[in-house]
C-alpha cells in the first residue's frame, strides 16, 4: 500500500509480505522513488534490486520518504485556548509529515490543557488544525512556606500536606512571605523532577544532598543554590535546563598555593571562579606535549571555559587577604547548567616506552610511566566515589588517584619534577595518594574517597 500525502508531499509505502519468486525479474524488487524523468531516485536501504534478495513477512513493513528543503509544516503548543497569549515559548517546531517528533515537556501545578496547533504553508494559502491534550497532575508537592520557615522537612510547608517523596514533581514558586526551603538537616531531600519558579529560591546547605530522579528545571530569575560540599544528585541521564550556583571552599589557602579545580556546572570560565579576586597562573596539564627534559608531559597555560571531566590548577589571588604567612579561605562559585549523564574524557600517554633506568637532561630520573599521567576532574555537583571510579576504569588506569594537599610552600631545597627545572619548587609529598584495586565495589563508606564537587585529580 502506498500513501501520498498531498500537502507534505510525503510518501508511505507500506508492505504487508514480500516472497522471493526465482521466475520474476530473478526475485529481485525495489523500494524507492524516482523523478519523472528517471535520472535520480532514492531506494530504501536494503531494499535495491542490487541487494541480495529479500524477503517481507510477520507484522510487515513500513518506509517513509520525506522532501529535503524547507518544512511546510509548523506545530505550536499553546497552555489553554489556542490564542497569542497563551503561546508557549520555545515550543514551535519545524515538522514534515512526522507530528510525533514534536514534543515538548512541562510540569504544571495544576491539571492543565494544552493544545497543538498544526499550520500547512501551501501555495493557496495556510490550512491550520489544532488538537487538545489533557495533563492530569498527580502527585505535585508545591512549596507554600506556610509555616514561617525554611525547612524543607515540616510537612505542612507543602502543597498537599507532606515532605516531598521521590516520586513527587516539586515545585518551588513565589510565595508572599519570603520564606524558601533550604535544606539544612537529616534526611536529606528527594523528588522525582525539581522546578524553581522565577522569584523564587532553594537552598542546599553544606554536607547537605537532594536527590533529584530526573530533571532538574530552574526559570531564568529562579535561584538554585549548593553550598560547599554539599551534593546535587541525579539518578535518570537527562539533560537539565537553567543555572544552578555551585560554591566550593578551599581552606588554609596562601599567595603561592595551587588549588585543583574542576567545574561541576557546564561552559564556565575558569577566570570567573573567585571574583572580585584574580587567580595567579592558571595551568591544565598537557601528557603529550614536550617538556623542557627531554620528555613530554608539562603544565601548559589555560583560560576560558572549562571542559566536563577535566582537571585545571590555578595559583590563588596575589591580593589582601592572601599573602604567604597566614592561612585564609579562598571561596569559588560556579554559576550554569549542572552536569548530568555519562561524561568521557580520552586517556592520554606519552610515547616513552624505555623500562630501563635512564634520566632526563636535568639529572632528574624518568621512567616509561612519567608520561602517562592525566588530570581529571568531578564533572558533577555532587561527591563521587573514588573507587567505584577506579573499579570502573580498573582495565584502562593505575588503581589509584591524587589528590593535591597545598601543605608545603615552594623551596629551593625541593629536588626538580621529572617534566623541568626550577629555581623553587612544590614537593610531591602533599600528593594524598587513594588507592583501590579490588575485585568488586565499593569498600564502606567509611573507607572510600569521595571526590568533591569542583575538584580535580591527577591519575595514570
């Protein structure tokens, strides 16, 4: 069967069973177009009388052909009635003959009807034909701050009655009093999807987590912030929409220090982490790139927007309050779009394979593993488990990662690294080395490395 649609000028074909027949054209057939001319055509893959003979049987098959070039088709999804007003933003989407592509995802408060509105662009004219969907709201926490509080845990702070579970929708709009959840004691916070209203605010205090199931949805003037150390999960891979504002704490910080960053918050500038301060020399580490030793591997200068899942260092600010002989807190923020999914970062080495004793032209000994090491970094808003990183990756890395202390100040009296030669330098002694290499995962909570939010880690 064959379908033509005469305003898309899509094409259907549709085959209910297809033999072989030996005596016919040597059980050869096509599925395809071609133009009234017969000098081009498209064939369905699989399906030309130059693949090997096929056969069509059970539930059947199915092909489309769909023009190239501009759509003649536009769906809009209004909230309500079909009107100008109440057209939703960033919901018009180009279509040809396949309305089911176009979706859009929205958490109302309250049961709401929404209608898509289909518009033909043809040469006599628009032919426009809309059809209504019913979103029937089950399970909604909305926050009414009701109580004069903040907390997220009084029940009666929420619409119905009762602390969000993770099967909830919550919702944090305007409310009148001022009073926003913060998240601030035992247990800690759940929901399935998380949306903060414009105006409005949430709160994670430090060492505090939420549990988000799926999306995490915050309006352009809502306020979603972490503070440090504490925890943004997120169980489904899903893509989140609107900034979240990470803060991280680096204590007992001087001039000279280096801090290892990661960002938790996507396309952020590294430049921008500690304002109104400036960092000193920021650097990323470079495997492959020669270094001043004879070998490769080095620091190599960085700015601009960090990369999910790398690692970078930068030397912290040169003005008061930091100098070199008192300890201060350096405090960072990070303001985007959090991370989520499964982020991939290529594993680096460099080209020495010698196993042999041999130095590099400082004197300093190398070895064919100096060249093999990578900075890394939690790409997430949230802690992670150093071994099940390790038990994850255990046939590609050494079983263990470092974590940089900034304990010692540089000295002259500190041997030279194996990449290149300095006047002062760090010690390799404020490296806390984690290691795991076990069979199966995960040691007790108590046992385990968990890698903060924002932070970065050497391995190789």
């Amino acid at each position: 069967m064959i379908v033509l649609y005469e305003n898309t000028n899509v094409i259907d074909v549709f085959i209910k069973e297809k033999n072989v027949c030996s005596t016919w054209n040597d059980g050869n057939a096509i599925v395809g177009i071609q133009n009234g001319a017969g000098t081009a055509a498209v064939v369905a893959p699989g399906r030309n009388g130059l693949d090997a003979n096929w056969t069509v049987g059970g539930t059947g098959e199915g092909w489309r052909f769909t023009p190239t070039g501009s759509s003649l088709t536009t769906v809009q999804w209004y909230q309500g009635s079909v009107a100008p007003a109440n057209l939703l933003s960033g919901a018009t989407t180009n279509v040809v003959g396949n309305i089911a592509t176009s979706t859009i995802s929205v958490c109302p408060t309250v049961s709401t009807t929404y209608h898509a509105q289909v518009t033909y662009s043809l040469c006599t004219g628009a032919l426009q034909y809309s059809d209504a969907a019913v979103v029937t709201v089950n399970g909604n926490k909305i926050w009414n701050g009701s109580q004069n509080t903040t907390a997220w845990n009084n029940a009666a702070n929420w619409t119905p009655n009762g602390v969000p579970t993770s099967s909830d929708c919550v919702i944090i709009p305007q409310v009148g009093n001022g009073f926003y959840p913060v998240v601030s004691v035992a247990p800690n916070a759940v929901g399935y999807n998380l949306n903060v209203y414009n105006n409005a605010s949430l709160t994670v205090n430090s060492n505090q987590n939420i549990t988000i199931t799926d999306r995490v949805t915050v309006q352009t003037n809502g306020l979603f912030t972490l503070n440090n150390s504490a925890s943004l999960i997120q169980i489904n891979n899903i893509l989140n929409s609107g900034n979240i504002i990470y803060k991280r704490e680096s204590p007992n910080i001087r001039t000279l220090d280096y801090v290892y960053w990661s960002s938790p918050v996507a396309n952020f500038n590294i430049n921008n982490i500690v304002i109104p301060y400036a960092f000193g020399p920021i650097y990323h580490w470079n495997t492959t790139l020669a270094n001043a030793n004879g070998g490769q591997g080095t620091w190599q200068s960085f700015s601009g927007n960090m990369t999910a899942g790398k690692g970078y260092i930068a030397r912290s600010p040169g003005t008061a309050p930091f100098n070199n002989s008192t300890f201060n807190v350096l405090s960072g923020s990070f303001t985007g779009v959090p991370n989520n999914g499964n982020i991939t970062i290529a594993i680096e080495r460099g080209n020495d394979q010698n196993t042999a004793v041999h130095y590099g032209t400082n004197g300093v000994q190398v070895t064919n593993l100096s060249d093999n090491w990578n900075l890394l970094g939690n790409p997430y808003p949230s802690a992670i488990r150093g071994s099940q990183f390790l038990f994850d990756n255990n046939t590609k890395i050494e079983g263990n990662i470092r974590l940089w202390t900034h304990g010692t100040l540089p000295s002259n009296l500190i041997s030279n690294p194996f990449y290149s030669s300095f006047v002062y330098n760090y010690t390799a002694g404020d490296y806390f080395t984690y290691n795991f290499t076990g069979t199966s995962c995960c040691p007790a909570a108590s046992a385990d490395l968990f890698i903060g939010a924002g932070q970065g880690f050497l391995y190789r």
